[in-house]
C-alpha cells in the first residue's frame, strides 16, 4: 500500500520513535508546530476520522490511552493539545489516521 505511515510503521523510512504498544506507533513530526509535536497513530490503516467503525475503533481507544502516557514522557505537565485532521477541508496530507499532540509552550486559542 502505497501509505506514508504504513511505510514508517515497516520500518522502510525512519522515525524519530517516541512510543510503541502493540496497537499504536507515536513518532516526532518532520515538521513540527511546537516545542513538543508528536503523531499518534494506529498500526492498523485506516485513512481517516472518517474510516473509523464499530468494527476498529478499540484503537481509537489504545490510541487515547497512549496519549497521557507519551504527554507524561514528554513533560507536558501543563497541558496539550490533540488534533485530527480527516479530508479535504480538514487539510489532510497523509491518508493514514494520526492525531497531532503539541504541546510545550502555551498554544494558540484559534482552531481554525
Ligand atoms: P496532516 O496535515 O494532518 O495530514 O499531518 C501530516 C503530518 O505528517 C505533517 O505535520 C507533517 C508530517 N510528516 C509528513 N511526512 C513525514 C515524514 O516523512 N516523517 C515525519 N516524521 N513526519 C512527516
């Protein structure tokens, strides 16, 4: 498959790894936003907020229990922010679900 992510969780491009479970994958971003910007994503592909069912959102779940443990690892004692972005309009560039976790400075009240 030709997926950005799915190639980083084979190992065929390099990561700066800051977690792993046996569900979830969370890699500093390449082009990060804030002192601590970290992607959290499942093992399992699935393209978007949209791909999420019945039938695989436990990962979601992993993927939210992971997210204190990795703020935690990070000293984000004061705070963060997470992010998804799904489609077009959501400026999605990679089509394999991740959640943006910044953090470190106080972060901007705008949203959009
Ligand atoms: P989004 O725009 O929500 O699809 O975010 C995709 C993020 O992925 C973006 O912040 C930059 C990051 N990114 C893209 N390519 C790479 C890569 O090869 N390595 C890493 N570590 N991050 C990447």
């Amino acid at each position: 498959m030709d997926c950005l992510f799915c190639k980083i969780l084979a190992g065929e491009i390099p990561s700066s790894k800051v977690y792993e479970n046996e569900w979830v994958y969370a890699f500093r971003d390449i082009n990060p936003q804030a002192p601590v910007h970290v992607l959290v994503i499942p093992k399992e592909h699935i393209p978007c907020a949209d791909g999420v069912t019945a039938e695989n959102s436990a990962v979601v779940a992993r993927i939210f229990e992971a997210i204190p443990e990795i703020a935690k690892q990070e000293g984000l004692t004061n705070g963060y922010r997470v992010i998804t972005n799904c489609g077009e309009d959501g400026c999605q560039s990679v089509k394999h679900l991740h959640f943006h976790l910044l953090g470190g400075k106080k972060l901007s009240e705008q949203m959009a």
